[in-house]
C-alpha cells in the first residue's frame, strides 16, 4: 500500500507533525478491544521505519512500513498482512489514512 499526500508546510515541519501524531496515535484505544503492543519508530533523516502489533486477546498482527518526507511530499509504504485485509480492504485503509493526513496538513 503506497499513499502520496502534499504536506504544504516545510519538511522539518512535517515530519514533526508527522511524529507526534504516531506518538499520540500509538497511545490510544481503539475500538473493538485493539490494543497496540510494541510500537517502534525510528528517523534516518527524512525516513521513518516503523512496526507496531495490533493485538486483540490472544491475536496480534504486526504491521510495518516507512514514511518519507521530501520538500513538498509524504509517503507512506507499507504492506498490510492477509489478515488485515480479510477484514478491511487495502482501499479502506488507504482512505482512513489519507483522511488522517489531510487533517494533520490541512
């Protein structure tokens, strides 16, 4: 899953938005008893790896990606396991994700 979004702002600028809305978003509840377990991140200048576990009882997923920042541009990569998409589809996701991004720029 790949999601391309302008930022409208500077790079640094971006990516410190872009950090402290997945500090704030790893610390959540989230519906139906999901749990994020293990959340990780790291910056190598403009690109952020990340993995967390979603984790429902004695289920979890881990999902990962990166995230890249340019001068104009964020990019989100990520493959989302089977088991995700079983129950949601990649375009749901996208759009979830692409709301979230057009709030955090907006």
């Amino acid at each position: 899953m790949q999601i391309i979004k302008k930022h409208g702002t500077t790079k640094n600028e971006a990516i410190k938005k872009i950090d402290s809305f997945l500090n704030d978003l790893m610390k959540k509840d989230f519906p139906a008893g999901i749990k994020i377990k293990d959340p990780q991140k790291n910056w190598n200048g403009s690109v952020m790896n990340f993995s967390f576990r979603a984790k429902k009882r004695i289920v979890g997923i881990t999902i990962s990606g990166t995230v890249s920042v340019n001068d104009a541009e964020v990019k989100l990569d990520s493959t989302l396991p089977g088991m995700v998409t079983t129950f949601v589809s990649e375009d749901k996701v996208k759009d979830v994700i692409t709301k979230q991004f057009e709030e955090l720029f907006s």
